[in-house]
C-alpha cells in the first residue's frame, strides 16, 4: 500500500533529518527528497494510478510534508549557519589591544581645580593676579613694613628693577579689596616664589588664598568653611584642629591642622610624630589691611585663609620629594591619568 | 628657641608631663617642633669593658686598649695610660657621634694603630666637672648601653618655633609665663638681694646720643673679675640650649639672654678710651673689626655703642673684637639696653648679620627686664667670676616706656568671635596678659611691658581666643548674599585647553618660571629678539634660574632632556603658564602662553604596528583639532623663521593676519645644545589673542536629507605645486553644490617622472533640495577639472 510507504517514509525522513549537521548534508537531504527528482515528487508521480479521493489525500499529505520539510530545513540552516561561526579558530587574545592613550594633567593642575571646585561651590570667585608683585601689595599693604621681622618668614626673590616675585597669593586680596565693594568672596589660585629648594621647598610652588568679607563673617565662620574645606578635600572623616598663630595681616590668626592621613594621627615621619599634619594658615583680616584698601572696619569683617597646593598634593598622594613635581618625568606624570 | 625642662621648672610649678606641656603651648600659638633629649642625640656613647691593654713601644705616653661593647672588639688608644685596665668599664663614644664639648669624633690612627673612639671624662660626657679622669661606670653595666641610660641620666629640651611678634617667649622666663598664662600653674617669684641694686659710684660717662635709637640704657661697672672656665652648671645649661662656653663673663651675658630673654654685653673697661660711653649714629665710612672677624663699614642709619673716639660695637648686634672682655680683662662694664627694633633689624639686614641679641631686639623685648637682666648678671658676675667691687647700676630712660590703654567692648568680641564668652572667663583671660578695668559692656586693657604685640582690641580678641582655646569656639557657616559670579574666561580657557590636549594624549607639565639665559644663547634668538628682553632675578638661586621666562621653549626642551635620559624615548608634553616682559611700569606683561612638544615615535614597539618618527604633520593634525575645538580660525603659514626651527617644517600661526604663535621641527644643531639625542617638534601659542575671540559656542550641523555624491581626480603635477593651492584655488571658484574637497592620495617615483607627482582629489557634491543626478554631477565636475588642469598645466593619469 502507498499509503504506509508514505507512512514509513516521513518516519525515515525526520529521522535522517534530525542527523544533519553541516551545509552539505543539509543541500543532499534537500536534494534527495524535495529536489526535483527528488523522493517525494517520486511518490507523487506514483499517485496517479490511485483513485481520485486518494490521490486528493495522499497529494495533499506529501505536499504538507515537503512544505515542513522546506521550513524545518530553513531553521535548521540557520542554526548550522550560527554553529559555523563558532568554528573558526580563537585567536590569540593573550595580546594587548590596540591602545589609543590618554594624556593627563597635571597633579598640581588638579588639585587647584578640585580645590578651586569646592570653593566655588559655595559661592567663591576665583580670581587672578600678577606673579610679579610690588612690594607694596606683597608686604606693605599687607601689614608687613619693611622693617619687620616676618619678612623672614617668607625669602623674597627681588627683580633687578625693584619689583618681587610674589611670595604669597596674599596680594589678591589687597588687588581684589581696590578693585571690588564688598561683600566678596574670592579665591585666588596661581604660583609663588621664594628663595628655597630642598626635598620639601621649591622655589616656585602654588597657593590658593581665600578671602571672605561681609557685615557678619566671624571666626566660627572661618572655622565652618575650613572644616567644609577639609573634609571635602581629604574625606568626611577628616579630623581638623585649629592652633593660634601669627600672620601680620590677620588678627587673630590660625593654623589648620588635619589627622595625619598617612598613620591614622598614630605618628609617623611624616606628621613628625605627633599626628597632625599643618594644612593652612588663616585669620580674621586685620584692619591694618583694611585701612590699606578703605574698607570701614566698623560695617565689614571678614577672614582669609592661603594654602600650599603641593602640600596637600603631597599629602594627598603621598609624596615625599617636591622636585618630583617639576621634574615632570613621563612615570610620574603617568600615575595621574 | 630651645627650652629645657629643667631650667623651666626653676620659673614655674609645672604640673604635666613633657608632652603634655608641649601640648599646651602648640594649642596656645607657641608651636613645639620637637621634645628631645640632647644626651641621647649626642650620638652613641656606650659603656666598654677594656679586654687587654697594650703599650707599644713606638707610643710612648699613650696606652692601646682592647675594648668590647659586648657584640665587637674595637682598639681605642687613650693618653690617659695610668687609668686603664683591663676589666675596667669606662664610657667610649663612638665614631660619627658628638661629645658635651662639641667635639665630634671620628675614627683616628696613629702610626699603624687605629682608634676606634675616645674614652670619655666626665666633663666630654656632660656630666660632671671632672676631666682629667675617665668616667669608670659599675662593673655589672651591661655593654654597649648608653651611658647615660646607665647613669639614669636624661634632659628633656622642648624645641619652640615662635613666631615674630612674640619675642617675649624668647626666654625661659617667658616661656615660664605663657605657660601659666596658658594654665594658671604657679609661677615662681624672682628676687634678689637689696645689696645687688646698690653699688659704689659709677666712674665713667654715658650718654645717648641718638634717642631714637636707644630707648633706654643701663650698664654698671664690676672690679677685678676673674675671667675664665664657667663652672660645669653653667655650661650645661648653655649647651642644653645649643650654645657654646666661651669664658663666664660671656657665658653670663648669653645665660641671662637665655634665661630672661634680656641681650647684655661685656666691655673690657680698660679698652674704653677717657671710660665714656656714647649711644650714637655711627659716622659716615667709620669702620670696626667685629667679633666675627669681619670689618664692617657702618652709615648713618647704624647705631652704635662708642667711646670716646671710636664704635666699640654695632649696637645690639655684635660686639667689636677689641673691646671685648678677654682672659686679661681685669674690670669690665656690663650694659643692659633697649634698643629700637626697627633700628637693629635694619642695620642686621644692611649687614647681613643675625646674632641671638639682635633676633631678640628685633622682636621687641620687655622695657622692665633691662634692669632685672643686669641684677641678675650682677648675681652671677660675684658668684662665678669673683668680683670684687662693683658700681650702682647707671639706667639712662629719657622717655619710660608707657603701654598703651586698649579698649575692648563686649559687642565686638562677640561679633568677631560669632558667638559670646561669659564675661567673668573674658575678664580673668585678659587679666593674664595686662590690667584689666572692667565697664560698662568693654574692658580696658593695660598689657604687660613685655606684651608689646598687643595693641589694638583685635589682638585682644585673639588673646581670649587663644587663651580660652580655639577648639572651644563653635563652627558655623557663613549668612551670605547667594551670588557668584561664573569663572573668568582666561580660567575656563585654560580648562578648555588642557582637558582638548589631554584627550589627545598630551601630558601637562609645569616648570619653572625662571630660566638660565644660556638657553636663549642656545636657541639662537637674534639679538633684537624680544624676548631677549629680559626681567632678572636680583638674588637668584642659581645662575640657571636667574631669569623670568619669555618662552616655553626652553622649559619643553629641558624636560624632554630629563626624559630622555631616564628611560622615555616619546613624549607628548604641553605646558601652559605665563611668560614675563618688562614694561614701562614697575610690573611686567604676563602673557599666558601654551606650549607643546612632540619627541620620538608615534607608537613604542608593538606588535600591531610599525613605529614611525613624529613628524611636521603629526604636530600641524594635533594643532588643527585642537583650533578646531576652540573654534579659532588659525592658519598655518609655511615657513616660520624662528631661528630654532627647520625653515622648510615650520609655520607661523596667524590669527587675524597677526602672529601668534610657530610650529615645526627643532633644528639639530639646537638639539645637541639641548642635549637631545633625537627628533622633536615644537609649537609655542600666545593665548591672549585666542582668549580675546574664544567663545564656548557650538555650530549645529544636523544630518543631510539627500544623500552626495563623490568622484575623484587623479593628475599628474609638477612636485612643486602645493596641494593648498590647488584647494585655495577651487575654493574660489566657489563651485555650485561642491561640499569639501580633500587630497586622498599623493604618488611620488616611477612611472612618474623625477619632478611630477601623481595626486588623487576627492571631490563631494550634494544640493540641499534633491538628490543630484549623475549627469549634473558629471557636467560640473568636468568643467571644475579642466579648470585645474589648466591652472596647474596637469596632466591625466
């Protein structure tokens, strides 16, 4: 009976086809039963001898099946298709890549510009000013005559013409106060000079100085603002402690010291074993300043503050040398990608 | 300023441990850098037991022992030859370490022995009189140790880091006092013998000239003293300070210097010419040969202390070498002054001299402790060096010192301050440091004569601070106006810069501002060259570093140097900082400037890739990005002149048909001057120009509707014809609907003949309204290359 050949065949069929596992295999499979002289259109040739009814179910039967037989062929193409890619053999990924390198900027650089971000987020100007300085907007307007000793504290390069190298961002509140009314707040960040080198002086470093004057600014304010200051800088966990101490032009002055990061305020070398690490002076401006600039000191107040940035460079990344800086080595300029 | 613990105590109860005392005082303002003991940094003095004495034949006089400090045999030769035996355990220092009389020892020889060390007295181990034997420690002391540990024998010396205006801690009295200023501990009454403030009848004369510069002098006259050693307390106590015995009469001056914070000076009273004693100007060209040995030409700013003839010393700075007191002196006359500080700080400075008595004048010291300074001399003068007479104390004080009257109302303290300290703790406060009259809502406020820092009510205000302790006041934020003004652009511009050269892979560096004015020498700069035109550093630190930059050139140069020779053989580097020009006015021109360097290969050695040499148009495609993204039209224009550069890889960059900048390769004879072993390009671009048309703005393009249409050119040219041209000439020809031309292809060599070269342009079309059909395209195109072809007498390929 035709009818169980074709019966036996389709069980042939799907068994065969569940074996095909290349392209070749597939196009003969293909080729064998629904090419053109394939088996199927064999048997449907054969068909013609039955009767009308038969031939009406049998054709039907073998013409759903070369129909199934073209889509399971087509998903079974894809999927040997996907298989193939795989098949190519893995290269050797042990190899770098092709790089294109960043550049970086310099550390320095991007410590003032953190710096210089956390101020402005609360609302400071930042400012600029000339590197070669009179004496009189370095020391003079500043409350430092020329007759004091705090000019000891900071070694002044002079210019054959008279005129420094600034030895302190500290100017650009005298040039800031002429310029401006207040209230104001600025910062003014650039590079500064005196006669210095050794592992931990560079005759040219950088400072930021800070300078806020209003109706009410008092010292607990300095005090919010330098903490703020610091913990942004060097962590939540920061802690600060505030010391008396001296600069001409504020009164009364104040060195910030945090806990040293390096030993977790336990001691060590660097913090000279007592577990603080001196980060910035400041200060209540003094009147002596504000008379220079004809700020009435009955209506404003305000403080100052100035801060090395290799310092807290140094601090920050752990950095022992100060030449290191201006070396500007390939290695070290590296680490700050 | 050294204070040891010891001396302290004699002016004060201290109640606390060293440290905790160090604590204090750094929490007050007077910062303590270190606690130490000066024993232990005299080095290793160690205990050793002598093994075997020899006595060599060739040393005569001199005993060479064997000695072990329990881990290694050294030899240690000792004169002292009838004191040494075996068994015998005796104090040695070491090599490389320092003995009590400041002296430091090395390893010595002696014909063909060696001496390992010194065996120490007494007196060489600081502590005790004796010298002439050898300091014998017990039997049992275990070798190697300390002897000082041994002995049970330590110091404890707080250093002090004060700063200018508190001279008054510059003592050990006046560390004594703000310790209890600090603390409220107990300080200890200072008294002295009525016999001590009488005295015979002075014999010479003094009189203060120059009012201005003396304030107030006293001096008396002392008998038959005996000038010599200082007893062994006396001289611990100096070197406790770090300071060496001289004879006692010195050392007394530098105690009571020490000890009160008060400069004396000693005259050998016979070598003052008819015993008079002027407080005067000093003369024009007059001259002294001063205690360091130098001669000194003093002005008329100098004060000083002469007789009747002549400057005996630069007053309160340094003495001259024959006035001194000296082993011969017999009679001295003993001065206690005060002088202007501004005075001595001036003519310290003029002559480049800072002793312990001018940094003390400078300060300021206290008016009262003249007095007490030369009483207590006086006690030391009968005690130790024996005098035998002495004359009733001469205080010349035309105007008395009067401190001021400071007012401080409660408002401002609490203004300042932001919060408020109960009345009862500011008055007890002030009342450490001065009078104090309390009113109606203020004090008035008398300091202490050695207070003179304090003068206005500010300084009050830190007085309360400090002394009710900064760590007390609260921390607040700011009331402020919410207002900020955004960045200046030269700010956001340098942002702009390095972030653009960053991505590009470029390294920022930062030197320094200062140069050697050899490097210009080497770069060749012409003599009219502006930026020969240099500001100098008077006093600088080097000749390498003696002038203000007005080029980064040097800078990149040195930098790649330093690379070069460690290692990196490739770099990409830019700097961006001010350069200095003088002007008219005292201030210079401080024009920001960027500069950029390009060393070595485009890539190291890596598998992927062959490396090539950085050349000219690396530099030029770098330069174009970056002007690109600054949205500044520069152009390049072949060939700079900077003398530096190679003529034919160099551009000038013009910006608005000025010159802003140049471009190129370094020539070679420039980079042996540098030092450079290799290839590098540079540019230098003045950024005040670019700043001046700098505007954050971007030109949207949005994506094209139809699509274009491309067809390329290829054409043989005589070599000399530049592609620019070809590209300026077509775009003024300003061709309908032609989009960007760009050269894709240059072929130099065979087929082509020697000066021809072969050259492909690709030509892109597009209209705005429709997509353009081939046969437009055609039409323009044909017409547009025979334009060319006859411009540049091209032929086709």
């Amino acid at each position: 009976m035709i009818a169980d050949e074709i019966e036996k065949l389709k069980s042939e069929i799907w068994q065969e086809f569940e074996n095909i596992d290349s392209l070749s295999e597939l196009n003969n499979f293909r080729i064998k039963y629904i090419g053109k002289k394939g088996v199927i259109t064999s048997y449907l040739k054969k068909l013609k001898d039955l009767t009308l009814e038969e031939k009406k179910r049998l054709g039907k039967e073998l013409n759903q099946l070369k129909a199934d037989i073209e889509t399971r062929l087509k998903q079974k193409e894809k999927e040997i298709l996907f298989k193939e890619e795989d098949k190519e053999v893995g290269l050797d990924l042990t190899l770098p890549g092709r790089r294109v390198f960043l550049g970086a900027i310099h550390p320095l650089s991007q410590i003032i510009d953190e710096l210089c971000a956390i101020f402005s987020r609360l609302g400071f100007e930042i400012v600029t000013g000339p590197e070669i300085e009179t004496e009189y907007y370095n020391f003079t307007a500043l409350n430092i005559p020329d007759w004091h000793p705090a000019r000891d504290m900071q070694a002044t390069f002079y210019l054959k013409n008279g005129a420094i190298l600034r030895t302190h961002t500290s100017p650009m509140q005298i040039r800031t106060m002429l310029e401006r009314v207040p209230p104001l707040r600025i910062i003014a960040p650039g590079k500064v000079y005196r006669c210095d080198a050794d592992v931990r002086h560079s005759p040219m470093f950088h400072q930021i100085e800070g300078l806020m004057v209003d109706r009410e600014v008092s010292f607990s304010d300095l005090k919010g603002i330098l903490t703020y200051f610091a913990k942004e800088t060097f962590g939540e966990k920061t802690k600060v402690r505030f010391r008396p101490s001296y600069f001409p032009f504020t009164e009364p002055s104040v060195e910030m010291d945090i806990g040293c990061v390096i030993c977790n305020s336990k001691g060590c070398r660097v913090c000279s074993y007592t577990g603080w690490l001196e980060i910035l002076g400041a200060g209540m401006v003094h009147p002596e300043v504000f008379k220079a600039v004809n700020y009435d000191t009955e209506i404003w107040q305000g403080f100052a503050f100035g801060l090395g940035i290799e310092r807290i460079a140094m601090i920050k990344y752990g950095i022992d040398d100060i030449r290191l800086f201006f070396e500007n080595h390939l290695y070290f300029l590296e680490s700050f990608k | 300023m050294r204070v040891p613990i010891s001396w302290l105590s004699e002016f004060i109860d201290l109640k606390g441990s060293p440290e905790e005392i160090a604590e204090i005082l750094t929490m007050g303002g007077i910062e303590v850098g270190s606690i130490e003991d000066p024993y232990e940094n005299l080095g290793e003095l160690v205990a050793v037991k002598i093994l075997e004495v020899l006595e060599p034949e060739e040393l005569k006089e001199i005993a060479l022992c064997k000695v072990t400090d329990g881990k290694e045999v050294y030899t240690v030769i000792t004169t002292a030859k009838d004191q040494v035996k075996p068994g015998l355990v005796l104090g040695l220092v070491k090599p490389g370490s320092t003995t009590f009389t400041f002296q430091k020892i090395e390893i010595k020889h002696i014909k063909k022995y060696q001496s390992y060390g010194m065996f120490l007295s007494p007196y060489e181990a600081g502590i005790g009189e004796e010298k002439d034997k050898l300091l014998i420690l017990p039997e049992d002391a275990p070798l190697g140790e300390s002897i000082y540990k041994i002995l049970g024998i330590s110091e404890t010396v707080l250093e002090l880091e004060i700063t200018p205006n508190r001279g008054d801690v510059l003592s050990i009295l006046g560390a004594a006092r703000e310790l209890h200023t600090l603390t409220s501990w107990e300080l200890k009454p200072i008294k002295f013998e009525d016999y001590l403030k009488a005295g015979n009848k002075f014999k010479g004369k003094i009189e203060i000239e120059d009012k201005d510069g003396c304030f107030r002098y006293a001096g008396r006259f002392f008998a038959n003293v005996k000038v010599q050693e200082s007893p062994f307390h006396i001289q611990k106590k100096l070197w406790l300070c770090g300071l060496r015995p001289i004879n006692n009469i010195v050392d007394i001056t530098n105690y009571v210097l020490l000890e009160f914070g008060q400069p004396l000076h000693a005259f050998d009273w016979n070598k003052i010419k008819d015993h008079t004693i002027v407080i005067r100007k000093a003369k024009i060209g007059e001259k002294l040969l001063m205690l360091d040995g130098i001669e000194r030409e003093f002005t008329e700013e100098d004060l000083v202390i002469a007789d009747a003839e002549k400057p005996m010393v630069l007053a309160g700075i340094m003495g001259g070498e024959d006035s001194g007191v000296s082993e011969e002196t017999a009679h001295i006359f003993l001065e206690s002054a005060w002088f202007n500080p501004k005075r001595i700080r001036k003519s310290s400075q003029r002559h480049r001299i800072t002793t312990e008595s001018s940094y003390r004048f400078e300060r300021g010291i206290d008016p009262e402790g003249v007095i007490l300074g030369l009483l207590r001399a006086s006690e030391l003068i009968l005690e130790i060096a024996k005098a035998e007479k002495f004359s009733e104390i001469m205080d010349l004080y035309p105007k008395p010192y009067i401190a001021p009257q400071i007012l401080l109302s409660q408002k401002k303290l609490s203004k300042y301050l932001g919060f408020s300290i109960p009345l009862e703790e500011v008055e007890n406060t002030l009342n450490k440091i001065g009078w104090v009259r309390r009113s109606e809502g203020s004090f008035e406020v008398i300091p202490y004569s050695y207070r003179q820092d304090l003068k206005i009510p500010e300084d009050l205000i830190e007085e309360v601070a400090r002394i009710y302790g900064y760590e007390k006041i609260p921390t607040t934020y700011p009331k402020a106006v919410l207002y900020a003004k955004a960045p200046l652009d030269i700010i956001n511009l340098e942002n702009k810069v390095k972030n653009v050269l960053k991505s590009l892979g470029f390294f920022q560096i930062i030197t320094y501002s200062f140069i050697d004015p050899k490097s210009l020498e080497k770069l060749n700069l012409s003599h009219d060259d502006p930026r020969k035109n240099l500001i100098e550093i008077a006093n600088p630190i080097a000749s390498t570093q003696s002038v203000m930059r007005t080029t980064l050139v040097p800078g990149l140069l040195e930098t790649a140097c330093f690379n070069l020779f460690r290692e990196v053989n490739s770099l990409k580097i830019f700097e961006i900082g001010k350069v200095f020009f003088p002007t008219e006015d005292v201030l210079a021109y401080e024009p920001m400037h960027l500069g950029i360097l390009l060393m070595g290969n485009n890539t190291e050695e890596i598998w992927y890739e062959e490396p090539r040499k950085f050349d000219i148009y690396d530099l030029k495609g770098y330069l174009e990005e970056f002007f690109e993204i600054l949205k500044i039209p520069i152009q390049f224009k072949p060939y700079s002149s900077e003398p530096f550069l190679k003529k034919g890889v160099s551009f000038d960059l013009i910006l608005n048909n000025s010159k802003i900048g140049f471009a190129g390769e370094v020539k070679n004879l420039i980079l042996k001057e540098f030092d450079l072993k290799t290839n590098v390009l540079l540019a230098e671009i003045d950024l005040e120009p670019v700043l001046k048309q700098w505007e954050e703005v971007f030109k949207v393009k949005k994506p094209p509707k139809y699509p274009s249409t491309f067809r390329d050119v290829t054409c043989i040219l005589k070599r000399e014809i530049k592609i620019g041209d070809i590209l300026e000439f077509i775009k003024s020809l300003s061709v309908l609907y032609l989009e960007k031309v760009k050269c894709i292809k240059i072929y130099e060599g065979p087929p082509i003949p020697e000066d021809e070269k072969s050259v492909s342009l690709r030509f892109w079309y597009r209209a705005p309204d429709r997509t353009l059909t081939d046969e437009e395209v055609n039409e323009i195109q044909e017409d547009l290359a025979k334009k060319i072809f006859i411009k540049f007498s091209a032929k086709p390929r």
